[in-house]
C-alpha cells in the first residue's frame, strides 16, 4: 500500500482518537452505562453506537451527501435529543440497591438501542459527518477513489472504538469497584450529567 493509501487511514485513526476522548453525550451514556450493568452492558452500549456510527461513516465515504443539520432540524434534534438524555437520567436516579439495580436493569431498554440513539440523536455526529467526515473522505477519495474513502472510514471507526472502549473499561472496572457508597454518589454524578446535557440540548433547541 502506498503511503497516500496509508495517510488518510492513519488521519482517520487520531481524528477517532481525539473524537471519543472528548466528552460528549456519547462518552457520557457508555460511562454510565459501563458503571450501571459492568463491563458486559457497556460494551453492549458502545456496540450500538459504533455499529451505528460505522453505518452513518460508510454512507458517507460512498458518497451519500450529508448536510450540517441547521435551522429547524437542528431545533429538533436537539430537543429529540436532550429529551432522550433526561430520560436516561431519569433512569439512573432510579437506583437505590443492589436488588432494585439488578430489577431494573433486567426491564429496562437494551443498551445496544441506548448507544445507537446516543448517536442518532446527538447534533454533534451530524455536524462532525457533515464537515470534518467529508472533508477527510473526500481528500482520502482522491488517492483511491471510493476504496480510500471506506478505509479512511474504517480508521476513523477504529480510533472511536478504541476510546470507546477506555471509557467502558474505566467505568466498568474502574468505578464499580468503588465502595457501595461511592457507588452510590457516582451513579448520581453520572446521572446529573446526563440531565446537564440533556437541559443544555433542549435550551439550545428552544432558544433562538
């Protein structure tokens, strides 16, 4: 493979790097996630939203044109979207032991469902597949075509993956061994922050 063919796999790894080390409503229901039901349920979390994000990004890079949602659309998804992240926190709140937990998890939505709409309902991805992902694909495009576009794609999916997957790892190992009174603080931290940025999408979807 030629280093053009390489370059933009390569751009497409440390831009998914960078992407899930910053925090985001994604990174925030994978950590609560992963807190919640352990590593086994974050994973499940972080495989609905990559799966999820890898469908968006391969349209992408095959030419489907994807516009930086504004205006109306943009009002929308920001209310659908905070809508959905106070529900989320709304469902943490609900912990009180450890048999309620394990009740509630066992009803509660799949978390594939939970990372896949933490993807669809966020603004962010539509602006990021809208500008940064564009402009990648379409550069990586250049020095193979459709084939460049799929690989920059694939490393770009890669990258969000392995920061994906240190966040559940963190709250999967990291936080749940806490004490069951950290425990408890923490899944009410996470929840708080759920319902932060849930507030913080809708007031932007509200106001003008």
């Amino acid at each position: 493979m030629t280093v053009e063919g390489v370059s933009p796999v390569l751009t497409g790894l440390g831009i998914g790097v960078a992407l899930a080390s910053a925090p985001g409503p994604v990174q925030a229901v994978l950590l609560a996630e992963a807190q919640r039901g352990g590593i086994s349920r974050g994973f499940r979390a972080m495989a609905g939203a990559i799966l999820t994000f890898g469908l968006l990004l391969a349209a992408t890079a095959l030419g489907l044109s994807v516009t930086p949602p504004g205006g109306l659309m943009l009002r929308i998804l920001k209310g659908a979207g905070g809508a959905f992240l106070l529900w989320l926190a709304v469902d943490g709140f609900r912990f009180q032991g450890a048999i309620e937990e394990a009740f509630t998890i066992k009803r509660s939505s799949p978390p594939a469902i939970r990372g896949a709409l933490a993807v669809l309902l966020n603004p962010g991805a539509w602006l990021f597949l809208g500008t940064v992902a564009t402009s990648l694909f379409s550069s990586a495009a250049q020095h193979g075509r459709a084939t460049g576009a799929l690989l920059a794609a694939l490393g770009l999916l890669t990258g969000a993956a392995l920061g994906d997957s240190a966040i559940v790892m963190f709250g999967g190992i990291g936080l749940r061994r806490a004490g069951a009174r950290t425990g408890f603080w923490v899944r009410r931290a996470l929840a708080t922050l759920l319902a932060g940025l849930g507030l913080w999408f809708i007031a932007g979807g509200v106001m003008p």
